[in-house]
C-alpha cells in the first residue's frame, strides 16, 4: 500500500483528485492536508471520508509550515507528495498580490524541503497554462513545455516562480519532481468565485451575468475529471524532471461560456452584462499537450458539451453546497479601478502560518 500526500485537497481540482485516486487505487492512503482558506470546502470530500474510512485522512496544515508538512509526511510514510495547494484567483491577486506569492511560492519551497528532508519517491507539482502569459486572438499558435515563462499578472508570476523553483530543487537538491501545466478546468465542486460557476449560480438566482468588455478572449476548457487523469499519469509513468503540458485543445471564448450557460438553463440571454476589463486580463491561453499524449499515452475522454451539460446542471442541482460559499467571495466583478484606486483598497493581511494534525 502507497499513501499519497494531496495538499490543497479540499479545494476544487484537489477534491476532485482525492476523489479519483481513492476510486482507483483500492489499497492506498490519501492523506489531505489543507489550510481551509476562503475557497476551500471539506464538505466536497464527506462521502468519501465516510466510504474510504482510515484510507483517507485529513491534516489541516499550511504548506508554508516546514515542521508541520514535515511531521505529517514521516508521520503517515507519505510515498508521493502532489502539490495543489495555491490561491489561484486571478482577480483576487490583483488586490492582493502578497498572499499569492506567500502561498504559492514561499509555501513551495517548504513543502519541498519537507519532502527532500523524509526522503520522498516523488513530487508533482500542479501548476497552470498562464504562466506562459497569453497568445494572440488571431493565430493558431500554442505553448509547448518550452515556451518562455512570460507571467502578466500576480497570479501567474507566482505560479511561474514556483515552476522555476521546483526546476532548481530538481536540479541543485535531486528532488524528484515533474511539474504538470494545465488549461481551465471546469466541472462539480469549484468554488462560485470562478467563471462557470459564478455564471450558473447567477443565472439561477436572477442575477446578471458580468462578462468583461474583451468577451471573445478565449481559454481551453478541459474537464477536471481528465486532469485527475493526467496527473495520475504523470505520478505513474512520467520521467523525473519533466514538465507536461496538459491541455484539450477545445477553445471556447467567455461569450460562448455565457450563452452556453443560458442556454442549458432556458435563461434570457439579456441577463448578460458588461464590465470593465480587470487589469492584465490575458486574451488566450492553448497548450500543445502532445507530449502527454505520446509519451503517456493520456488523451481526454470527456467531450466538451457534454462535460459542460453535466457540470451546469450539476451546480444547478446542488445548491446546498454553494449557497454556504457566496458570502465568502470577496473580489466584486462588476467593476475595475483605476490603478490608483486599486491602491487605495484595503488589504488584507498574509495569514500566518498554522497547522493542527
């Protein structure tokens, strides 16, 4: 029996993972360790608590806690370590930046040092498409594992120094680490501050929609089901070093997410509505994934209209896990300052570190 540590595993893709690797790998641990911030919900993990008994374990711990990630990974011979703990809202950060670079970075680097210190078999690191920057609306070109590291906002730079941090601990320490880079994902138990479900759960209570004035900026849409996929390929059978691009190639601009929505739910398309552009709002993200493909074997299983379908009427039949959620968003959409109004927000303090077994 293998125990895999899943930090951040109360959170959208995390749950989705432990969910998933529980599912499929009948004799092994999964140990959760997780700061429970704003945007996580261990009510997303109560079935599987229940089903999966002493398989599954949960550590309310913070990654920038070298002494606590340490004692958890000796205490419960942790195998495998896959890091998604992160903040990861990119409107967010531009209010406040520190906490990105605190936990997405400063929180990194312990957790690795943690990991070389007990001596683990490996270490994944979860990361994103942005920290390539964006691509043009006009060209068919896409990011391959080496692209430049081209970061536009604090979200993105955070997470492009973590990647280049764990490239180091590869490389200077002999930390035994791959690095996945992934496009948006979309499915059940992600937080109602991102844009599927905050379109759904807006749409539902009547709400407008607030789409940005530049709506044709596209992403690729991956289902979170796939990328639990790919990451478990990754963690099975990708060579210590790498990075992998982990993408669908389906691209779909935030209009089109809208109108979908609508749509699936019998709305009027009027509830749409525009605001403002946030500063450095990036205009497309693609990734060439077939690296993945070739050398894994990974390819999505889920085709987009339905995963979408399924995924809107997920939210839209389970209202009592996002109602509790709303009063915890804290980023208003419907509007972007200036950047000396911006300056002039308040500010909230970088949590301390902290932890309980």
């Amino acid at each position: 029996m293998s125990t895999i540590l899943v930090t951040g595993g109360a959170g959208f893709i995390g749950s989705n993972f432990v969910r998933h690797w529980l599912s499929h790998h009948a004799g092994d641990q999964v140990v959760n360790y997780d700061l429970l911030t704003y945007a996580a919900n261990p009510a997303s993990l109560d079935d599987v608590a229940e089903r999966a008994g002493g398989r599954y374990v949960f550590v309310h711990g913070d990654v920038r806690d070298y002494d606590l990630a340490l004692a958890t990974i000796r205490g419960h011979s942790v195998d495998v370590v896959v890091n998604f703990a992160a903040e990861s809202h990119n409107s967010r950060a531009v209010i406040h930046p520190q906490a990105f670079f605190e936990t997405n970075v400063v929180g990194t680097v312990q957790l690795m040092r943690a990991a070389l210190e007990a001596g683990v078999s490996r270490f994944h690191h979860v990361s994103t498409c942005e920290v390539y920057g964006d691509l043009p609306l006009d060209t068919d070109d896409a990011f391959t594992e080496s692209s430049p590291l081209v970061p536009k906002t604090p979200y993105n730079a955070s997470k492009a120094a973590a990647d280049l941090a764990v490239k180091a601990f590869a490389e200077t320490y002999g930390l035994p680490a791959t690095i996945s880079n992934c496009a948006n994902n979309y499915g059940p138990y992600q937080f109602p501050e991102k844009v599927i479900p905050h379109f759904v759960v807006s749409a539902l209570t009547g709400k407008p929609l607030t789409l940005y004035r530049s709506s044709r900026n596209r992403r690729e849409w991956l289902h979170v089901d796939d990328h639990c996929r790919a990451i478990e390929a990754i963690v099975e059978q990708g060579i210590l070093g790498e990075t992998y691009n982990v993408g669908s190639g389906i691209e779909v601009d935030i209009e089109g997410i809208a109108d979908r929505i609508l749509e699936t739910l019998g709305e009027d398309p009027a509830l749409k509505s525009y605001v403002p552009d946030r500063p450095g709002h990036d205009r497309r993200y693609l990734l060439d994934a077939s690296k993945i493909r070739t050398e894994l074997g990974w390819q999505p299983r889920i085709d987009f209209e339905d995963g979408f379908r399924d995924t809107v009427h997920w939210y839209r039949d389970n209202g009592d896990w996002w109602q509790p959620l709303l009063n915890r968003v804290d980023v208003d959409e419907t509007q972007w300052l200036d950047h000396a109004a911006l300056e002039s927000m308040p500010k909230s303090p970088v949590p301390q570190a902290r932890g309980i077994a």
